[in-house]
C-alpha cells in the first residue's frame, strides 16, 4: 500500500504546528491585556494621590462645631486646632479628639469626621452638672459620673451643692477609710441622678454622713433620709408616693423604700 504522498505530509506537519502557535499568540495577547490594566492601575492611583494629597481641590477650608451648650464654636475650634489648608485625607481625627478631651474638661462625648470636600464637623455632647461642690469662692461642677469637669464662679441654677459632713463616730470613720471621698461623693451623685425631677428642682444640698447616711435639704427647709445611693428608682416612687400623702410632713425617711415613713409638719 503506497504511503502518504508529500502534499498529505506537510498538511499534516501545518496541522501540528498549528495549535502551539494559536497558544503562543493566545498568552502573548493575555500579557499585553495584563499590561494595560497594570499600567492603568497605577496611572489611577497616582491621579488619586495626586487628587487626595497633591491638588489644592479636597483642603480643609472650614471646621463647623455643633452640641454646645456653655462653651462657644469658637472655644471648641481653638482647642481642636484643625490644620486649615492641609489636605483633607491627611487630618488625624484622633489626635483632634484628644486635644478637645485634654483642653475642655467639659465635653463628654465628641465626634470628628471628615465632611468632603473641604470640611471638618466637630459634633460634641457637654457633660452636665448634678452637684456642685463650693471650693473656696467657686464652685465645681461634678457630673452624674462623679467627674469633676469644671470650676465656676456661679453655681448654676437648680443644681443642689454637695455638702460633705463626715461626722467623727466610728461609724463614719470606718465608712470614709472603706470607701474613701471619692467613692462617697460618687454615691451622692448616684442619689442626685436619681431624684423625682419635681424634688431634684427643689432639693439645696445633698449631704453625705456616711456611706449609708445620706440626705437631702429641700429649700423649703424639709428634710429627706434617703440612706445610700442603692435602689434609687424605689426610693424616688416612695418619696413621691410619701409627699403626696402627708404634703405637710418636714421630715420624710426612704432609706428603707419598703417602710418609708415622714413625720413633723
């Protein structure tokens, strides 16, 4: 049987190279189309860089401040210090949270953010006074977490003063070396949060004894036991249950919220 004739054999050689040639050109297109993207990828983040930190178009130009209550917009933006002009990306959020935390004693709660394009909002929640404590001719204000936020040359208007009057009985010797000052100032202010609002508005000074021993001075001159500063909320329904049952009482006793009791007119 004759073979192949030479015409079938180069077909057939065609026919073989064929296939790796079609791959080669096959991975040589993937690479240039690898190429572009990459070259593009790295023309976009530069023009991004560029947009963010090189041009004069996303600065900080304005800083707005909201939340305040005694301090002023401007003493929140100069205690902030933002970099006016700097690129907006660039701004260090927290360190401008830290600044308004360490130089204003007052803000409780702050929120800085980024406002694109060209601002900074500064949003801020002012601690607010339950007690005060007189401290020579001022006064400090002391907040429902027992911290000290600031000095005040006026007391502010229906807030009660905190009035320490630790006797010398063993008693209350024994609780100020077990809690310490600063654990009975917290429970005053524990009993102050937790006050009916009518008695809060009326109630001078807040008096702490002892741990167990405290008790308020209305300014009407009645007078309420109140005991410690657990179980507020029962101790707050008793005492408004109590004064409207015996409205001319000059004494009322909620230490035991229990069996409270009133007496005296």
């Amino acid at each position: 049987m004759a073979g192949p004739t030479t015409a079938e054999r180069g077909e057939r050689q065609q026919e073989s190279s064929d296939p790796p040639l079609a791959r080669r050109r096959s991975r040589l297109s993937r690479l240039r189309v690898i190429i572009i993207l990459a070259v593009a990828l790295v023309l976009i983040g530069a023009g991004a860089g560029w947009l963010l930190y090189g041009s004069q178009w996303l600065r900080v130009e304005r800083v707005s401040v909201a939340g305040t209550r005694v301090l002023t917009p401007a003493q929140v933006r100069e205690a902030a210090d933002v970099p006016i002009g700097a690129p907006l990306i660039s701004v260090d959020i927290e360190a401008i949270e830290a600044r308004l935390r360490q130089q204003l004693p007052r803000i409780d709660v702050v929120d800085v953010a980024r406002s694109w394009p060209h601002g900074i909002s500064l949003k801020v929640t002012e601690r607010a006074p339950v007690l005060v404590v007189q401290k020579g001719g001022n006064f400090v204000e002391v907040d429902k977490k027992g911290v000290r936020f600031a000095t005040v040359s006026e007391p502010p208007k229906g807030v009660p003063a905190l009035e320490l009057a630790l006797s010398r009985s063993s008693s209350a010797a024994a609780s100020l070396r077990r809690f310490g000052e600063v654990r009975l100032v917290r429970e005053a202010v524990r009993v102050a949060d937790a006050l009916p609002a009518a008695v809060a508005r009326n109630t001078q000074v807040v008096k702490v004894r002892s741990y167990d021993d405290i008790s308020l001075e209305l300014n009407d001159g009645r007078i309420v036991a109140w005991g410690s500063g657990e179980k507020g909320a029962a101790k707050a329904r008793a005492l408004t249950a109590l004064m409207k049952a015996s409205p001319d009482a000059g004494h009322f006793d909620v230490s035991v919220p229990t069996a409270p009791a009133s007496a005296g007119s």
